[in-house]
C-alpha cells in the first residue's frame, strides 16, 4: 500500500475508533503516548488502573493508531469540547463588565456574520506616494505601467 493510502487508511480507522470513546478514554490514549504502560497513563489522569483495564478493545486499537496519528486524535478532542467552549463564551454575554459583554458579543457575531469590510491604504512617508530607490525594481515597476497603463478611476 502506498505511503500516503496507508495514512489515510490509518486516519481513517482512528477517526472511526475514536468517534466511540468517551472523553475520558480519549484523554487516556493521548496519555498513553507518554507512558510506558497502562498504569502510569491511567494514573497520570487520576483514572483506577482497573478501570482501563475494563475498557474496550477499541480503547487499545486506539493507542495503537495514535501512535500513528496524533492529528486525528486532537481534532476529536477539539470538537468534543466545541459545545463546553461555546457556553463559556456565551456566558460572556451575562458579564457585569460592559467592555467584556461588548468583546464577547463582537466575536459572536463575526462567527457567524463575517468581519465588516476593512479597506487599508498604502502610503510614504507623510502620506505622500511610495518611494522605489533600487533601479532594478523601478525598471519592472515602469515595465508593468507600460503594460498596463495608469489606474483610471
């Protein structure tokens, strides 16, 4: 199987896996990385031994594809936590503080409406036109208004 099908296979199968894990197992296989047994990485996380070692064959299968896919794994978690960020950033919305209300309603409507148009304008020094000093640059600037003629607005 060629390199980049088999990563996609790979991909594939641990997104599949993964879609079936609490977050607890989750943060476990991300943890197993780091740990040289299912012991210290339960631990780590403050989970009983026992209990991992309860879980199902799809908590392993997921170790051992993470192993070739940490991206998958961290997309999952991102979106696992989406709907708990979200309410955090609504909250926003009930502050005392008006500046914060402010802030937090922006940010909500710029998701969902898109940031209002920005124009910016390119200017020398005092406002004045852009000076090119290098003789090869202002050859191809020359060459290009040639070409194209002067902005007729």
């Amino acid at each position: 199987m060629e390199q980049k099908n088999k990563e996609k296979y790979i991909s594939d199968q641990l997104s599949d896996v993964l879609e079936k894990l609490s977050l607890d197992q989750i943060r476990f296989v991300v943890a197993r990385q780091e740990y040289s047994s299912d012991k210290d990485a339960a631990e780590h996380l403050g989970i009983q031994p026992q209990t991992v070692y309860r879980w199902p064959d799809e908590v392993k299968e997921a170790v051992r594809l993470m192993a070739y896919d940490g991206m998958i794994t961290a997309q999952h978690i991102r979106r696992k936590a989406l709907a708990k960020a979200m309410l955090v950033k609504v909250k926003g919305l009930d502050s005392d503080d008006d500046s914060l209300r402010q802030r937090v309603a922006t940010e909500i409507i710029e998701w969902e409406m898109g940031r209002a148009t920005q124009r910016n304008e390119v200017t020398g020094a005092g406002g004045g036109a852009i000076v090119v000093d290098e003789p090869a640059l202002r050859g191809r600037v020359k060459d290009i208004l040639d070409k194209y003629g002067p902005d007729d607005e």
